[in-house]
C-alpha cells in the first residue's frame, strides 16, 4: 500500500488550454480521497495523470516513495475502476475478474482462490460462471470493482464508477464502496462530480474549479468552513443561502434587519471596518419563528418576509422566502458571474433563500411569514474575491 503525492501538478493539453493548474495533494495511505467539481474542472485529467494516462506537464507525482511520472500504467500498481465497466462481453465473470492476473502470469489456482475470496466480499460467488449479459447493472459494476482488487494494487482510482446506476443502486452500492475500501484498508481516489456523493464516500474532500483546487478538508469541515463563494455553494444540498450585506461594529446589516455578528466573524469584521460583504446562510439555519419559540432555540433573529413558494417533502417543507430592501440581492455575485462567463457561481441571479422549516410550519405560500435565523451559522465572504472572511 502507498501514499500518493501530488507536488505543482499542471496540465496542458496540447491545443495549450490548461486543464489542471498547480495542484497540491498529499493523499495519506489507506486514505479515501474524492475529487469533485463540476464538469470539466479537471478532476478526471487528474486521475488520469495518477493513472499514467495522461502526461504530466509540470509537477512531480508520487506512489509511495518513488516518483512515477515516466512510469508507464502498469508499472504503478494502481488498477483503475471506469464508469462504463469494460469488461469483456465473452468471458465470464470469474474469467473477467482473473484475467489480469492471467496476464500476470499468476497459476490458475492462485487466480481461483483470489478471484474466490473478491467474489466473496462483493457477493458474487454464485456469479462467477455467468456471463455480463446475464447480469444487473449493480453486480457488473461489482465485478468491475472485483478486477481491481484480485490485483491487490498499492492504489484504486475509481472515474465516477456508479454513474451509470439508477439512483436508488447508486445509493446502495455507495454504501458497498465504502465497506469494500474500510475493510481492504486501499489507497483510494474518487472521481464525482456528485457533491452528496461526495461527502458521504470521502475520508476528506478535494473541491476543483477550473483547474484549480478549492479546498481539500474532511467533509464535516468542508460543509462547516468552507474557504470561498465558490465551496460554500457547491457542498450542501439545497445549496447555501447568498445575500447581500454590510458590516457595522458588532452587527450585519441584512435584508433581514441587523443581526448581531457570531464571536468568531467579530475580529474579521473589526479588521474589515464598515464594508459590504455577502452573507451566506445554510437553508436548516432558518426555521418558522414560532417553532422556534417553542423549540427554545435562543439567540438568532427573527424577521418578517413574502413567502413565494413553499413546498413539503414530508420530513420538512422548503419556503422560497423573497429577499428584501435596499441592500436586497447580492448584485456582485452577478457581476462575477457576468465577468468571468462562469455559469457555476453559486447564488447569482436569485433574489430570494430557500428556508428549511420543520414540518410544524404554519407558514404558506403568498403570505408573510414570520421566520427565524440562526445567526451562530452565518458566513461572510469578500465581494471582490469571494473568500470567506471568517
Ligand atoms: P467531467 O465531469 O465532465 O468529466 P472533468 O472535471 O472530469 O469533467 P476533465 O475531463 O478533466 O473534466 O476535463 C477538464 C478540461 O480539459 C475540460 O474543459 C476539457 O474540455 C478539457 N480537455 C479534456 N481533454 C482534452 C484534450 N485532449 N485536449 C484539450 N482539452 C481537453
């Protein structure tokens, strides 16, 4: 097993447009680290260079103790997991799971047994003899996965491997990745750009844009402190609530009314002096007033607003509340936007938050409802370069 060390890794393709700037990873072993971004950030670019798919412009890259940037594929001892499986249609599935190792070399009996033992961990013992016609889209993925480990690499790296599965077997097999990988102890990199996925699968995150790594952190911390803008919307579904605001001494003023500022933004706040900034606020950090009052939720705010839309999922309902006042939308964001042709910006062109209300809320489509923040949770990022200021 190994740790894989990614130092100033860039990538140029040959038409000079860069798909990976400087990148900078140190993933530990036996770690699972997930790339995610939004289509083309460069994530698989990435995993491809790890793989030696793909050159390395500039950079060194790591396995183990040893730098493999001219290694060809099969001198890393990686083995890649794909989204579209490739196995081979005419073989069986013990065939498909041992054929690496008959290439290897390695006697039919030790293929047997190690093609056994994968079998059993992923649940295909009784598989073995059919063909992948024969099989689920779930037990193919399966022995995709299972080609991989009878090779026992030092490293897995897995491009979106359950893309291709209808959302309800990509839950489960979620859960089957991450029990596979706990109990192999692998080295394993993740390609999605699936943000739930994500956070549910990684021992930490690494968040891409354009090339450029955002922020690497345990998903907690990502969800919790996210650096910039750009990870405070991407991480979290629905995503964070953005608004315009401005600091004055202690306080935030808000298209809510002013709100006393956390302990923690209170030195960032100081340092900045009177300045506008956007505010940022998670929907379950907003809750119906009254429920609040009788779920004795101290501190916060509490305020008045329209109330556009809502719409109940059963275990809560979501209120689309519209922002209001002067300071009402955070026009930078759309200016970003406009600026950089980025489509990707979170929280540009809305003027409303969605608010994540118990399912108790009184509150109703077309009325003014009298809601609650928590102002303990609330981010403020810098409006010229979006970094989070606390
Ligand atoms: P997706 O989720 O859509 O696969 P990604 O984050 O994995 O996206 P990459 O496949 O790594 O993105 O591509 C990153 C960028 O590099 C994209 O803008 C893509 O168009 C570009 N790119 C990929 N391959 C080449 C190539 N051979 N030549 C030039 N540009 C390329």
């Amino acid at each position: 097993m190994a740790g894989i060390k990614l130092q100033h890794i860039t990538k140029r393709y040959p038409d000079g447009f860069e798909a990976v700037h400087d990148l900078n990873l140190d993933i530990a072993d036996g770690e699972f680290m997930i790339l995610v971004g939004p289509s083309g950030c460069g994530k698989s670019t990435a995993l491809r260079m790890i793989a030696g798919l793909e050159d390395i412009s500039e950079g060194e890259l790591r396995i183990g103790d040893q730098v493999v940037n001219e290694k060809a594929p099969k001198d890393r001892d990686i083995a890649m997991v794909f989204q579209s499986y490739a196995l081979y249609p005419h073989m069986t599935v013990r065939e498909n799971m041992g054929f690496a190792l008959e290439l290897a070399g390695v006697d039919k009996a030790q293929r047997n047994a190690k093609v056994e033992e994968a079998a059993q961990i992923l649940d295909l013992s009784q598989h073995l003899d059919r063909k992948p016609a024969n099989l689920s889209g779930g037990q193919r993925q399966r022995v995709a996965m299972g080609r991989a480990i009878v090779r026992e690499p030092s490293a897995f790296l897995m491009d979106e491997p359950l893309s291709n599965l209808d959302a309800k077997l990509r839950v489960q097999m979620r859960t089957e990745v991450s029990r596979i990988q706990q109990r192999l102890g692998t080295t394993t990199v993740y390609v999605t750009h699936d943000q739930t996925e994500a956070m549910t699968l990684g021992d930490r995150v690494a968040v891409m844009r354009a090339g450029r790594l955002q922020q690497v952190d345990t998903p907690r911390n990502l969800y919790e402190s996210p650096v910039n803008l750009f990870v405070a919307g991407f991480i979290g579904s629905p995503a964070m609530n953005f608004f315009a605001a401005e600091l004055k001494g202690e306080s935030l003023a808000t298209p809510f009314g002013d709100v006393p500022l956390p302990e923690r933004l209170r030195g960032a706040a100081r340092s900045a002096g009177g300045k506008r900034v956007i505010a940022g606020l998670r929907p379950e950090s907003f809750e119906d007033a009254e429920v609040a009052r009788r779920q004795n939720r101290t501190g916060g705010h509490e305020f008045e607003a329209d109330v556009e839309l809502t719409e109940s999922m059963g275990s809560e309902v979501y209120a689309y509340i519209r922002l209001e006042g002067e300071i009402a939308k955070a026009a930078e964001l759309d200016e970003i936007a406009a600026d950089t042709g980025a489509t990707d910006v979170p929280g540009a062109g809305t003027s409303q938050v969605v608010a994540r209300l118990s399912p108790d809320t009184t509150v109703r489509k077309g009325t003014r409802g009298r809601f609650w923040m928590d102002t303990e949770k609330l981010h403020i990022f810098d409006t010229e370069n979006g970094q989070s200021l606390g």
